[in-house]
C-alpha cells in the first residue's frame, strides 16, 4: 500500500520552495536559474561517492528498494494485530495449542508466524521469548545500518553544495581573468575585444595593428 503522507509531503515541500522563487523574482524564469547542472553534479555526485566510500557498496546498491519503502505503508496496524492474537488466543484455548498450525499457515507476517510455529512445537516460552526478541533486535539493527546512509548523505550534501558555490565562483573568476589577461589568437576574438570597453584586455593592442 502506497504511503500518501510521504508523497504529499514531498509535493508540498517542492512548490511551496518554487512558489516563493517565482513571486521573489516576479516571473517564472527564476525555475530555469535554478536548474545548474554542474552544481548537481558536485552535490549529487560528490555526496553519492562519498556515501560509496563510507558503507559497504552491496548495501549502497540498495539505496534505491530502501527510498521506495518511505513510499509503502504497512498495510497493518495495532488494531489487527490484537484481534489477531486475541483470535490465536482463543482458539488455542478451545483446541489446544496444534490447532494453531492451521492458523499460522494463513498469516502473512514472517515474525509473528514464526512465534506460532515455535509455540506449535511446545518451545518453552522463554526461549520463544528470547527468540523472538532477538529477531527483533537483529531486525532492527539491520534496518539502522540502512538508514545510517541517509543520515550520512544528509550530513554531506550541504557541505557539498557549499563546496559547489565556492567552486563555481573560482571557475567564473578564473574565466574571467583568462579572457581580460590573455592574448586573443582568433581574429573574431580580437575585434570583438577591439569593440569592447575592456581597458585591460591585452587583444586590443594586438586588433589595432
């Protein structure tokens, strides 16, 4: 079962952040300035590899089946499960504990059908206990290991779209000083910095000659 909560968060989120870009500049061009590729290139790619190199890469493959689980909704909820143990309950008490064979072939959940089966088979109670809390305990371990990668990306992403900022404007400066201090060998590019109000371009005084 598809879990709206997750989906309508996210839709919201997304336009309430475009809607405020677009009434701050007053159009909707702002959407296309929002949209760098070499900024998500270094945020994605930059925090993707740096998620690679921290987590053992067969449960970094498995980024994509852990995200589609935030959109899935378990379909059971506390109400069922208690009708559930109620209605095992009774019957045990009617029939005897085999008659619980029957009941766990029909139940969808490997944990709890696990627990009746064991109780099926006049397991003490205790070990069941303890087998079934240390079920849920590697259980939850396991999903932990999982989730500690997204916890991870969220720590460096921003440290990489910072890293993306302070790049890019290193990039235009240094584009920036190669067209004003360097020599221009094309003849397209020496009349166009002829034409140019640009003092300290060195091409003009090779447009001039």
């Amino acid at each position: 079962m598809s879990d709206k909560g997750t989906v309508i968060g996210l839709a919201t989120a997304l336009l309430c952040i475009l809607g405020a870009a677009v009434i701050e500049s007053g159009g909707v061009g702002i959407l296309m300035a929002l949209v760098n590729l070499p900024s998500f290139m270094i945020v994605m790619g930059g925090t993707l590899g740096t998620v690679t190199a921290s987590f053992p890469l067969d449960r970094v493959t498995q980024m994509g089946k852990i995200i589609g689980v935030a959109f899935r909704q378990d379909a059971s909820s506390e109400r069922a499960l208690v009708s559930l143990f109620v209605k095992l309950a009774d019957r045990a008490r009617r029939e005897g504990l085999l008659a619980l064979e029957t009941e766990a072939a029909q139940i969808e959940d490997h944990s709890i059908k696990k627990g009746v089966m064991l109780v099926v088979d006049g397991t003490d109670p205790e070990l069941v206990r303890e087998i079934m809390e240390s079920d849920v305990a590697a259980m939850s371990e396991r999903h932990q290991g999982k989730f500690a990668m997204f916890e991870a990306a969220g720590g460096f992403a921003p440290t990489m779209g910072i890293r993306s900022s302070a790049t890019r404007k290193k990039w235009r400066g240094a584009r920036s000083q190669s067209r004003v201090s360097w020599p221009c060998r094309r003849a397209t590019t020496r009349a166009w910095c002829a034409r140019s109000s640009m003092p300290s371009c060195r091409c003009m005084s090779v447009a001039r000659k």
